[in-house]
C-alpha cells in the first residue's frame, strides 16, 4: 500500500498527573519490580489445560480424533476453523478432503496438510503461496487456506458456482479448482485475467509429458523467444467493446497476434502459457529487483524462476494424483464488477478482495506487464475501482463504486447465500478508512439479511494496514 503514511503515533505521558502524585507512581514502580513466587501450574500449556477443538466442534470431538495445524495462532483463525466445522464437520472423511486449518482428522492427514506442502517463494506456513499461488509476484494477493475455509463454510459442492468479481491474481479460482467447485473470476486488467487463467489451467499439466518434451529445448532458446517478441507496433487496444472477452480467448488472440512462429509457439497451449507467465514472473522479478542487492540479468530470473515452476508443476501434478483430486476448471472473464454479466440469482457464494479504497495503484504496479503484453491503460485507468477522480474527490467515487459493485453481488447470489469480502483499513490524508464497517451499514438496503465482520489483525512492523476485515453477508 505505497502511496499511504502511517500517522506517526507518539506516546503520550502527562505532567501534569506525574507532579500531582509522585508518591504513588514511585509505588506503582516498586509493585512491579518486586520478586513473586510464581505457582507451576501458571507454566502449564493451554493445549493441556483447554481443549480448543472442543470449543471448535461443540464439544463433538477433541484433540484425540481432529489436529490443527501448529501455525494456526490467531483468534480469527480458530473462528474460520469453527466455521468450516461446521458445514463439514459432519462427514469426516469430506473434512479430511476439504478442510483448510486442521492438519489431521482420525489420525490421517488432511489433503490440505499435501497440497500446502507444495511450497513457493514467500510461503507462510500453510496459508499462502502454495500449489501456483505463488506464480506471479502479483501485489494484493490473499491467502488461500482463509479462502478456502470461507469457500467451506458457505457449503457450495460440485454443482456449485462460486464468483470473485474483483479475481486479481485468482486467488479464489486455484482454490475452487482443488476443492472441485465451478468458479468465476471477473477483472477489468485484462494482464491479470491472462495470469489468473494460466495459474489455474497449469494445475492440469501433466508433468511427465510436458518435462518430455521441453528437454527438446534449452531454457536460454525459451528466454530467447519472449525476450524477441516485438515489443514496439501497434498497441493492444482493449476498451470497453471488447468487454466481457474470456481470458482463453485473449491468450488466444496474444499468440495469434504477437508472438512469432517457433518451437514455444507449437506446443499446447497450457505449457506455452505456463512458459510464458514464467517469463511475465522474471519481467516482475527483473525490475522489482533491478537496484537492490538482489539484482540479476533477465535471463538468469528466467531461468530459475523457470526451474521453480517445474518443481512446483511436478508436485502439484504428483500430489494431485496421488489423493485423487480431480480438478475444475474456472472460467476468466475481462470484465467490471460494477455490471457483472451474470443472470440474477445464479451463484451459490461469493470470496472477495476488492481494492482497498484508493490504497495501490494496480496499473502502475503492473505496468511493465501491461507494456510487454503491448496493452493500452488509457481506458482501463477510468473503469478501475479506486483509481478514479482526485484528492478528495477520489475517495468519494471509491465509496460510490463499491457499493455498486455489492449491489451487484447482491443480485447475482441466489438467496440463502453468503458474500465474504475482505477489506483492510487504510489511512487516506490523516484519516483511517473502514470501508468494511461502512458495509456493514449498507447490508440491508443492499438486499443482504445478515451482515458479521470477523476482524484479522495485521502483523509486522511495516504494515501500513491495522486491521482486515472479512464481512460476511448474508443475502
Ligand atoms: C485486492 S485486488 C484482488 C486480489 C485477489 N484477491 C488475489 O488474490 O490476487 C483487487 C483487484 O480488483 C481489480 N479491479 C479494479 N477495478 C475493477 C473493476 N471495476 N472490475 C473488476 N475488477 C476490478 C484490480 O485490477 C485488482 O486486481
């Protein structure tokens, strides 16, 4: 969140109360330097004293038959283990299939405990980055094991339909794909519509094959090949006409257009694509990195981003198989949240992060994507949700526009169905936004029955962030 200073935060002490009452602050000193015989039991664990899966499952089970994983710590994560309980807490072998927190479920491990160990750059425990997650250094991401637990907690199944109107780097979508649910992502940067397909298609390679065949080449002819695509030309102009596109056939339209024949060009298309976000991923690398110490030639970010991605398609592929889990397809759409292309009442569950009020710049962060792809930003800076208008003004036309973007949710939901969307608070000027607040207030004329804000503190010394929020809406 670039732009935003954090208010400095002094701390304050008050004279006037330190010169009207020395004796007690001298004994308040001495209170709380003097020695105390602690009793042992104060040394005691929680886990031995308080069984928190009992206080998960409603007193159904304890640590005996279910595990979380060790990391899970935070108050807001024991609140989304409880919640997935209680949707799948029913059927044993489906928690140990979908559950997001628990490690272990009778003794066996969870097909979470696998898919998380496929590990990517930035990991986090079991949260984030895993499986393809990590495919793209995209800022803004969220976890996947939170939205994996909400995607449970809103028991949506096979013949579901899941939709995250402001998909980004498609989080939701890799997610629903493991968890075998249909899902719809919707983004106005059509750059990011291309790299949530590809990160969500690369699941389905199969690893055998596809290291075959690439042996034929070397990684350098690879790095070649995107590194001479013709940059200069025509720009790609993708405006409002071409709204509504699905981002197979704007990767269609990429190769047909820009790229020259070759090798790469022949293959199918998920390892061409794959190849290609690797190439997208070194670009990101190579000029985030350029003037730090982590500095590298193109070529060299190439490759071992390259190597990375095969071990991570190789597990993926290996883990995949060996649980048995089928993966769905999503499906990818260059498109607004403020006018979803979807009928009224025909999603069951929405998972969300729209921008957080006027925090990032999304085009800027992204722009030396948008340059190599060739794509025109002139009109996508005027649909893009936070980026419109200034000053003051700007921060109006955000609250305008997300309470539009939640009407549309509302109509899309089929009732009975939840919208979970996450916020964080930002400070704009001197002033600390809570939009997730500023929701809550809306629901009922949204058209939503019930609205909770599950608060997640942020941790870190650098972030610029208090507190996310997860409201969670009821239609
Ligand atoms: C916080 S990011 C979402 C990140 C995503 N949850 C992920 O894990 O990658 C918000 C996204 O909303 C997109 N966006 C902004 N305005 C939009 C609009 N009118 N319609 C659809 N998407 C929009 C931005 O391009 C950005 O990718």
């Amino acid at each position: 969140m670039s732009e935003i200073k954090e208010p400095r935060l002094g701390y304050q002490t008050n004279p006037v109360q330190v010169k009207l009452f020395p004796t007690e602050i001298e004994s308040q000193i001495e209170a709380t330097t003097k020695k105390v015989r602690v009793p042992r039991e104060v040394f005691r664990s929680l886990s031995s004293t308080t069984d928190i899966i009992t206080w998960i499952t409603e007193g159904k089970y304890d640590r005996k038959i279910l595990k979380l994983f060790d990391d899970v710590s935070q108050l807001y994560e024991l609140l989304l283990c409880r919640m997935e309980f209680l949707t799948l807490g029913d059927d044993l072998s489906l928690l140990r299939r979908r559950a997001a927190y628990f490690e272990e479920v009778e003794h066996e491990k969870t097909d979470h405990f696998f898919l998380s160990a496929i590990q990517g750059k930035g990991q986090i425990g079991h949260s984030n980055q895993y499986l393809t997650h990590w495919f793209y250094p995209y800022k803004g991401k969220f976890h996947g094991q939170m939205v994996k637990a909400l995607i449970n907690f809103m028991g949506v199944g096979k013949d579901s339909l899941v939709l995250d109107p402001f998909v980004g780097s498609g989080t939701t979508l890799v997610e629903c794909a493991t968890l075998g649910v249909s899902s719809i992502g919707i983004e106005i940067n059509p750059a990011l519509c291309m790299v949530s397909q590809i990160k969500a298609d690369s699941l389905s390679i199969v690893y055998p094959e596809f290291r075959r065949e690439l042996a034929k080449i070397k990684p350098s002819s690879i790095f070649e090949y995107f590194r001479k695509k013709p940059v200069e030309g025509k720009k790609w102009r993708l405006g409002f006409k071409e709204m509504n596109k699905d981002a197979k056939l704007l990767l269609a339209e990429s190769w047909q257009q820009q790229f020259p024949d070759g090798f790469v060009k022949t293959l199918p298309e998920t390892w061409r694509n794959l190849l290609f976000l690797c190439y997208l991923h070194a670009l990101s690398d190579y000029t985030y990195l350029k003037s730090t110490s982590k500095a590298m030639a193109l070529e060299e970010f190439f490759i071992r981003d390259l190597n990375e991605y095969l071990d991570t398609v190789s597990g993926t592929y290996r883990v995949l198989q060996d649980r048995h889990i089928q993966v769905q397809a999503p499906k990818v759409l260059f498109g607004t949240a403020l006018e979803l292309q979807l009928p009224p009442e025909s999603v069951d569950g929405i998972v969300t992060s729209p921008p957080y009020s006027i925090a990032l710049d999304y085009i800027r962060n992204d722009q030396h994507l948008l340059d190599y792809l060739g794509i025109d930003t002139s009109e996508l800076r005027e649909q893009m949700v936070g980026l419109k208008g200034r000053n003051e003004e700007k921060i109006q036309l955000y609250r305008v526009d997300l309470r539009k973007s939640l009407q549309e949710m509302a109509r899309v939901l089929k009732p009975a169905s939840y919208a979970a969307i996450l916020l964080g608070d930002v400070v704009v000027g001197s002033h600390r936004t809570n939009f997730a607040k500023e929701i809550v207030t809306w629901a009922k004329d949204l058209g939503f029955i019930e609205a909770e804000l599950i608060r997640r503190p942020i941790l870190g010394g650098y972030a610029r962030l208090r507190y996310e929020y997860i409201v969670l809406l009821r239609k």
